[in-house]
C-alpha cells in the first residue's frame, strides 16, 4: 500500500517509478481516494504475483535513501492487510 500519494497521481506514474523494482502494468494499480476532505488521504494499492514478491519490494521502498516518493512527495509503504472489498 502506497499512503499519502497526490489524489491526481495517475495509475501511469506509479507503474514509472516503481519500475526499477518491479514489473507492472497499470491493471496492477488501484488507487483510492478519500472524499472526506480536501486533504484526505489518497493510497495506491498494487496487486503483486505472490505475499514473497510484495514482501520482497516493502523492504526494499521502506529501506531507500532518500524515502520513497511519487512526484516529489513521499510516499509511505506498508503491506496491506485485512480482505479486499
């Protein structure tokens, strides 16, 4: 799960930053956006093959200097967890 990424942010550009680490396409690519308020969190959710294969790419984003970030702004990594709606 990507926190905090800019609510325009297009599916397009998360697939060009996370190149490096990992093949996807933008059918890979869910974002949501929090219509509570103007600055109301937006996440990317991104589908990986296996859990050892999203395990593997958290612990390199998490571990990047500088942080991770999409258009300049950084972005928190976690695992998803809880079931898909």
């Amino acid at each position: 799960m990507l926190k905090r990424i800019y609510r325009s942010t297009p599916p397009e550009v998360i697939v060009e930053v996370l190149e490096p680490y990992v093949r996807l396409t933008t059918a890979n690519i869910r974002i949501i956006k929090n219509r509570t308020g103007h600055m109301g969190h937006t996440y990317g959710f991104i589908d990986l093959d296996s859990h050892a294969e999203a395990l593997r790419v958290v612990k390199i984003l998490q571990n990047l200097d500088p942080p991770f970030s999409i258009a300049g702004k950084m972005v928190a990594v976690n695992l998803a967890t809880g079931k898909r709606r």
